[in-house]
C-alpha cells in the first residue's frame, strides 16, 4: 500500500513573486518510490479546456519552490501549460527525515514521482509532459531525462552539475585524488560527530553578511538569496544550508554519465556572464557526443547575463519564456 505522510502546507500565497490572475493555483502532494510525500504548487491556466500539456519544475538546489521554481511554473502557466513547481525529499514544505539531504538517486527519482504525478493528472496528456530543472536541478533535469523515457521536453537552465562540483571543486580547481581523499576523510569524521551530538550540523547557507572581497558569483547569490528579492524562510541557501554531509554521495556518483543518450529534446540555458556557464557548455557538449539525435538538442546563451538573472530575470528580463514556451510546443507535437 502507497501511503502518503502528513503534510502542513501554507494554504496562504507566501511566494517570492506575486500572483497572477491568469492561472488558478493549488497545493498537491505525491509520492516517490522511496515513500516520501512531496509537496507541489500546481498552476493551471484559466478556462482551460481538454487535456493539457504539463511540466515539473524544480531548483536551485537549496531553495524552495516559493522562490524561482514557482516563478517559472507559474509563467508556463500563463502560456497554456499546467505546471507544477515542487520541494525535493527532505526540504522545504516536502517530507523525508533526516532534514536537508540530497541524494542523486532520491533527487532524480523526486522528478520522476513528479512525471508520476503529471502522467495520471486527469486534466493532463500523458504524451506531452516535460521538466525544467534550474541550477543544481538542471543537472538532476538532465539525469532525469536519460532514464526517464516519459519525458518528452527538458530544459536545463542555468544549471550546474553537482556531482563534478562536489567531486572536483569550482572550476575544477580541487580536481585530484588528494583533494577529494581530505573531502572523504573530513565527511567520515563530520559523521561521526553529528551522531556524537545528536544532530547533524548546518554548512551554513549564502554568507551573510557579505565580505567586501566577496567574489562576483558569492555576490550573485547574496542578492538573491539575503534579498528582498528571493529571500524565503523555507529557503536552505537563504538561511542555515545543507547539512555538512548532506551532500556526500555526490562526490563519486557522476550524474551525466548517460546523458548522450538522451533521444527527447534538451535546451541547456545558461547566462553567458555565469560563473556556471562552464557546467552548461561542457553538459551540452557531452550530450551530443556520440548521440544519435542530436537535430532536437539545442544550446542557449543569454548575453550578458548572470547565474542568478535566470532565477527569476534579474534586471535585464533575461529569462526567454517564449522561447521555453515555443521549444516544449514543437517538441510535444
């Protein structure tokens, strides 16, 4: 028997973005294969008739679907799709205990519940159903994608790989078995001393307050995340973060072994002004290598724009969603 955990979902609008008058909103939950409940925004465009096409939104790792994953849901909404922006297993309004792990297994599979989810929705068509998976998400997106063959669309948007940061450091600057031997060595040790205490200790969310020798994509984060901007109380990078171990599992479990063999359609987005966009070009890169269809994989670099101004626009307006709306259109026909 599938049995769903009690959930306390906030019935009130506490987004980081306002509400639109053009799609109805409600909260749902489902079930992933491992028991845990999640929790979901859905977003239906109003006066909608017949079947609809529908997509699973989530990300940045670390942040809730109050922040920009709602904000695009509620977008793609607007344009005529239902859409659902979800909290992954063991954070925001989700269940799961222990509090704030991430798993590449368990994450990937939080996306497949969702395409669960989507493919038994009586107002949506099982045969058009896609996901968007931003910053950490875009990599779990990806993953997803490879094994997910219900998937006909998928958007990677400003993403990052989360097992080659883990594993090699930002711009692979830890990239070495003795750096990765100290990272293993002090996770042991963190383990141990957590079940010593009783709890396990916080990393810390975005730095605050901010050093004034901060760099340029520490800042990025800072005014999103410690802003009025993006800033919720749900939000991990807004507040105390991962667990020190949360993240341990990634350090060997590369996430986009497969990914050329990815046969639906793939947009990897990125900012080409992005302290990430390394991830994007080099994910897209590997995608196409070797794979057999490659004529519905497409690359797209927004100039001029951060890492975070594809969270929710920045001041430049910069996410493209008529060119998401039109990229899922053709790709679902």
């Amino acid at each position: 028997m599938i049995r769903k955990e009690e959930l306390k979902l906030t019935q009130e609008w506490d987004k980081t973005f306002p509400k639109s008058d053009k799609v109805e909103h409600t909260k749902v939950t489902f079930v992933n294969r491992y028991g845990i409940t999640l929790a979901a925004d859905q977003y239906v465009p109003k006066n909608a008739e017949g079947k609809l096409p529908a997509i699973a939104v989530s990300g940045p790792f670390g942040a809730v679907k109050e922040q920009c994953s709602g904000l695009y849901a509620q977008t793609m909404a607007e344009k005529g799709f239902l859409s659902i922006a979800f909290d992954p297993s063991f954070t925001g309004e989700s269940g799961g205990n222990v509090r704030y792990m991430a798993s590449p297994d368990i994450n990937t599979e939080d996306f497949m519940a969702a395409v669960d989810y989507l493919s038994l929705n009586e107002k949506v068509d099982p045969e058009r159903i896609g996901i968007i998976g931003i910053c950490g998400w875009g990599g779990m997106a990806l993953n997803t994608a490879a094994l997910d063959t219900r998937v006909k669309a998928t958007v990677a948007s400003t993403m990052y790989d989360m097992t080659r940061v883990n594993a090699n450091g930002y711009f692979d600057s830890e990239d070495s078995e003795e750096a990765r031997y100290a990272k293993k060595a002090a996770m042991c040790a963190q383990r141990l001393e957590d079940l010593r205490n009783g709890e396990y200790k916080l990393g810390g969310g975005v730095v605050d307050p901010l050093p004034e020798d901060a760099p340029y994509f520490v800042r990025d984060y800072y005014d999103y995340y410690k802003t009025p901007r993006g800033y919720h109380a749900r939000s991990l990078n807004s507040n105390g973060g991962w667990n020190v171990i949360g993240c341990e599992s990634f350090i060997n479990q590369p996430i986009l072994k497969y990914s050329n063999e990815i046969r639906s359609a793939v947009m990897v987005l990125h900012g080409d002004a992005a302290h990430s966009c390394y991830f994007g070009k080099d994910a897209f890169a590997n995608m196409v290598n070797g794979n057999k269809y490659t004529d519905n994989k497409e690359l797209v670099l927004i100039p001029g724009a951060s890492h975070t101004d594809l969270y929710d626009g920045g001041e430049k307006n910069a996410i493209p969603f008529d060119r998401l709306a039109a990229f899922f259109t053709k790709h679902f026909n």
